[in-house]
C-alpha cells in the first residue's frame, strides 16, 4: 500500500503526489481512494480507488539510477510503422501503458519522423505530450527544473540525430 506523500506516476497524467486517502460512499459501498495531486498541473487533482490501484498502472516513480538508461533509450535508433494508422494505434497503447521507457520509445520513434519531415497534427500532439510527460518523471526523479530535464532530453536526442547524420 502507498503511503500520504509518495509521488507515483499515473499513465496519461505524469507524476503525482499521494495528497491524502479519503473514504468516499460509492452507491451503498464505502471505498477508500488515494487523493492525487498532478504534479505537472497544480491544480489538477485525481481519485483513485485504492482497490484499483494495479488496473489503473499506477506506479512508483523511476529511480535515479534509471535515469542514464532512459536517455540512453532515447539515443538509440527506433523504427515505428511505416503506416500512419498504425503507428497511431502504437504510440496511443505506449502512451497508456504508463511506461518512462514506452515514453522514450514513443519521444524517439516520432522525434526520427521529424527528422525527415513533419508530423501530423495529431503525431505532434502526441510527441509533446509524451515528451512532456518524459521530463516531468525525469524532473522529479532528479529532483530538478522542468527545463534541466528537458535539456537532458533534447541533448540525448540530438546526439542520436548527430550520429544517424554522420552514420549516413
């Protein structure tokens, strides 16, 4: 069981903090429910049912020690399907898996589109989103700024766009 003032990773929404456990009266039932607080949005704050906990992908955050191995992840060379449609349906089971590395596989596989031209409007969204969400885990767990994260990030890929240039 998690605890007030742990902070998780809820898919979709990025890091939390566990703000308090509440007792809530669903229909005739009494459910406890872990009261989350979105990191990224302050304002944002999310019910869980603790009963719910592993269905939802509610996770602890990484560790710092896997922070090198998720922007190594984001060096690497990816290849996502060359069908639109498809890839589409990839990046949105990534993206809800709740995953820091499904995260980096989604920041990379579109981030190698953008290299060779541009993304669709939903593509993009996607990209950012998940990028968004990748900075912020990197961030917490760091325990840094949003943008030093984010700088780790962009540094990491564009040595994967450096390398794929001079590999060509």
């Amino acid at each position: 069981m998690l605890a007030i003032g742990n902070k998780v990773n809820y898919p979709c929404h990025g890091p939390c903090l566990i703000s308090s456990i509440t007792e809530r009266t669903v229909g005739d039932r009494p459910m406890s429910f872990y009261q989350l607080l979105v990191l990224n949005d302050g304002d944002l704050k999310l019910l869980i049912p603790v009963e719910k906990l592993r269905t939802v992908g509610l996770r602890p955050l990484l560790n710092k020690a896997e922070i090198p191995k998720l922007l190594d992840r984001l060096k690497r060379r990816t290849k996502g399907s060359v069908d639109r449609k498809q890839r589409v349906l990839d990046n949105l089971k990534l993206l809800s898996s709740g995953s820091a590395f499904d995260l980096a596989e989604i920041v990379a596989t579109l981030n190698g589109l953008l290299e060779v031209g541009s993304l669709s409007f939903g593509e993009r969204s996607t990209f950012d989103r998940a990028k968004r969400l990748l900075v912020c885990e990197i961030s917490e767990v760091m325990e840094e700024t949003k943008e030093e994260a984010e700088a780790k990030v962009d540094l990491a890929l564009s040595i994967r766009t450096h390398k794929s240039v001079v590999a060509g």
